[in-house]
C-alpha cells in the first residue's frame, strides 16, 4: 500500500507552488500519494505562512489537533516561512513534530523526512526552485516559479528573512517548463515571484540577462499558451516598456496586481516602498488609458506606525480615484527581524480597526457600483472547475470569477459568457456557444 501525504498549504501562491513540488518530490522518491484526511496520513505537512501575527499563533493550535488525530507512527512536518523564522523554537514548543523546513529549503524534503527533530532553514540555499519532479494541482493552470527570495527592504514585511535573497530563475528553464506546462493541456500559466517585474537582476550564475518585459514576451510565444498572469509585480517597477506590452500583447491578462501599501508619501518613505501618491497614480492612469478594461487590485496596510488620519485619508484618496476591483487590506501587525518591529510611534490598536472597516466599507460600495457594470457584458472565461451544485467555474480575462449551468466538457475550454447575474464577489452567466 502506497504512503499517505496530508498536506494544508496556507498563505501564498510562492507556498502553494512549494507545496506541489514539495508533493512531487514525495511521490518520486517515496511513492507517497495524497489525500484530504489527515487521520490516515502517513506523514502531514503545513506549509506556512508567517506575514501577519495571527497565522503563526493558529499553528500551534493546529499542531496540537494534527498530533491528537494522526495514526500511530505517522510523522508530522512544518515547512515554510514560519518555518524558517521560528526554526528549532518550532520544535521546542511542539515536541512531537518530526521536522522543520524553511522556504527556501523544500528540495530537501525527500532527505528530511527520513530525519528525527531536523531542522532546515538555511536561507543562502539556492537550489530549492529550480530542479523538480513535476507535480501539479491544477490541469488547467500552470504557476511557475520565476524568481525566489526578495531584495527589497520594506521595513514591515518579513520575507526577505524567511525567503532570503533575490535569485532570478534562468529563462530558459521557466520557458521549458511552460512549453511542459502546455504540452499537458494547460493553457493558462502564472508566474509567480516576490517581485516579479525586477526580474532578471541577479542570476545565480552565468545566464542571459533577460528582463520582465522580455520574459512575457517568450513565455507568450510558447505554442499552447492561451493566457498569462503573474504576481506580484512591484509599482516602482511599472516602467513605460512593461505596461505597453502588458497593454499590446494579447496573451496577458488584463488585470494587474498594484500593491500600494498606503497612499500617503511619508508612509511610503517610512515602509521604504520607493515610490510617492503621484508616482502609483501616474503609473494607474497610464495603465488604464493603455487599457481601459483592465481590473486592478491592491494590497493596503492600515495603522502603520506614524499613520495620522491625514495620511490615511491620502489612502482612501487614492483607492476613491482608483476604484481598485479589488482591496486586500491588513491592520499592521508587527513582525519579527522587521525594521519596523522597533518603531515606537503605534497606531491604536482601536483607530486602526476603524480604518480598517472604513475602508473595507467604502470598498464595498465600489463593488456594488462595478458589479451593475458588468451585468449583460459578454466575457471570455477559462473554465478550470466543476462545481458539485452544476456550474462550471472560471475566471474571464480581467479576473471576475464567473460561474454559468454546465457539465466537464467545459472544463479545459475558453468560451464566451454573457454576464447574467451579479454580487460583489462572484458573477453568473450565460455561455455562448
Ligand atoms: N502587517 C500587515 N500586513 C502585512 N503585509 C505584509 N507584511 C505585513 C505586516 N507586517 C501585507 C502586505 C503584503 C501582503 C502580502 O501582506 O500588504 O502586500
Ligand atoms: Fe506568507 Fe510571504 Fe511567505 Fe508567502 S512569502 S507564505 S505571503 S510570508
């Protein structure tokens, strides 16, 4: 009987990318196979998330519950970035966990698991993206890891220290694998990297130096790709070349991920973003002049140290002239090995969850607003699931998610859907034959 590999992924797509190499790497050495309950797993793994404070408590209540239920004998595993920052802690506060690995360490899971009370977190390891056995969850889709690491210095976020540096991933490896990806059907391929539109800076040996732009521009050419989308990229980065050609070539999807952060420009010098208001918003108009269609979502930190209520009106400014399609936004939670974590200057912790409504308020009534727009538009969707209630599922060029009556021969195609019905976050429809 083959071994049993339960795993919960939280966090990122980086994570959910490790996740499928971590299973493939599993499966190939050790013939594991998986499955969705945990009690009969052989060996189960969280592959962690450690942005914000809150995941990383819930991790050892999680333990706790994964160490009651498994079967005698099974091994437990943590891996990722609360990994690699907490370490042998890990280990210390819970016991009976087996192993430990960090992000940048998941091509030495075939080797840990054999390893009792192991630790891995070494974070000048370079390795860890670029040879895999292939595994992945989608057959539709296809992420591909173009770069690990981050060079940049935000001084809230803790990733540089759980992912290490910047390292891009050669091209030509990253156009095999999507000539692999669609040489399998997949017509869909994301590319994922901390930073992805600073591709191209350091290699970690001799390799052409190819940037962003250019790589869309391979990628794009690979016969069966139907669609790209990539995340995230970083607004100082949005030069004039790389948004003409997201603009001009048909096989990027039309919407952008713009993470903000805050809009106000003392804020931003504080986090050490390297741009101002005036620059995200240059960057927004140019984009949507370029492409009138495009959705755009973001990433905003309320209650940052420093922040007045002048600066957060500056950031319900810029999301009032944006009118971003989507808003994923965070109180500031203060990380470890951050610069941040020392600046005294605190936002109450009350004021911020005011902000924090505020904002996700006023988001609201902009999807409202958006939502009526689209009713009786006519989209091109991708469709990727089936749905147990008899839709089909997928998401049409700029990102709506988009359900509509249908059965598996969808599954795999790209067909036209007039939106029919609309709520903020799913919309219903009608496909075209
Ligand atoms: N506090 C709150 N949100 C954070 N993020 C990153 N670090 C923190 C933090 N310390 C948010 C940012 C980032 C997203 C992935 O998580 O908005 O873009
Ligand atoms: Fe979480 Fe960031 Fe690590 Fe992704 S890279 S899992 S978002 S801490």
């Amino acid at each position: 009987m083959s071994k049993k590999l339960f795993i919960e992924t939280l966090g990122c797509a980086m994570n959910v990318r490790d996740s499928e190499h971590m299973i493939a790497e599993l499966n190939a050495s050790e013939g594991y196979e998986l499955t969705t309950d945990a009690r009969e797993a052989d060996l189960i793994m969280i592959n962690t998330c450690s942005v914000r404070e809150k995941p990383v408590h819930k991790l050892f209540s999680e333990l706790g519950v994964f160490n009651r239920l498994k079967k005698e004998g099974a091994k437990i595993g943590v891996c990722g970035c609360t990994a690699s920052h907490l370490g042998k802690e890990i280990i210390k506060k819970a016991p009976f966990v087996n192993f430990v690995l960090g992000a940048r360490n998941v091509s030495k899971i075939a080797d840990i698991v054999h390893k009792d009370k192991a630790v891995e977190i070494d974070i000048d390891y370079d390795e860890s993206q670029f040879a895999f056995k292939d595994f992945r969850s989608s057959g539709h889709k296809a992420y591909i890891n173009i770069s690990i690491g981050c060079d940049k210095q935000c001084t809230f976020c803790i990733v540089p220290k759980t992912r290490g540096d910047e390292i891009s991933i050669p091209s030509d490896l990253i156009v095999s694998e999507a000539a692999k990806a669609a040489e399998n059907g997949v017509k869909e391929i994301f590319l994922l990297g901390q930073n992805v539109n600073n591709y191209g800076r350091r290699f970690s040996g001799e390799h052409e130096k190819v940037n962003f732009t250019e790589l869309l521009r391979r990628v794009s050419v690979v016969e069966g790709v139907e669609r790209i989308r990539f995340t995230s990229p970083h607004p100082l980065h949005m030069d004039d070349e790389f948004i003409e050609e997201f603009a001009k070539n048909p096989k990027i999807c039309k919407s952008m991920h713009m993470p903000l952060q805050s809009g106000s420009t003392e804020i931003l010098k504080a986090m050490k973003r390297g741009y101002t208001k005036e620059w995200f918003l240059n960057r927004v108009e140019k984009l949507r002049s370029m492409v009138p269609d495009v959705s755009i979502s973001t990433d905003i930190i309320v209650a940052f140290p420093g922040e007045s209520d002048e600066d957060f009106e500056h950031t319900m400014d810029v999301v009032r002239k944006v009118r971003f399609e989507q808003v994923f936004s965070f109180k500031y939670s203060p990380r470890p090995l951050t610069e941040a974590e020392a600046f005294t200057n605190v936002v109450d912790s009350e004021v911020g969850s005011e902000r924090l409504s505020t904002l996700q308020a006023y988001h609201d009534s902009i999807l409202d607003d958006l939502k009526v727009v689209n009713l009786g538009k006519i989209v091109e969707v991708y469709f990727e699931e089936l749905r147990s209630d008899g839709y089909v599922a997928g998401r049409s060029d700029n990102n709506i998610m988009i359900k509509a009556k249908g059965s598996e021969e969808w599954l795999g195609k790209i067909a036209n859907v007039k939106i029919t019905e609309v709520s903020r976050m799913v919309q219903y429809g009608e496909i075209l034959a």
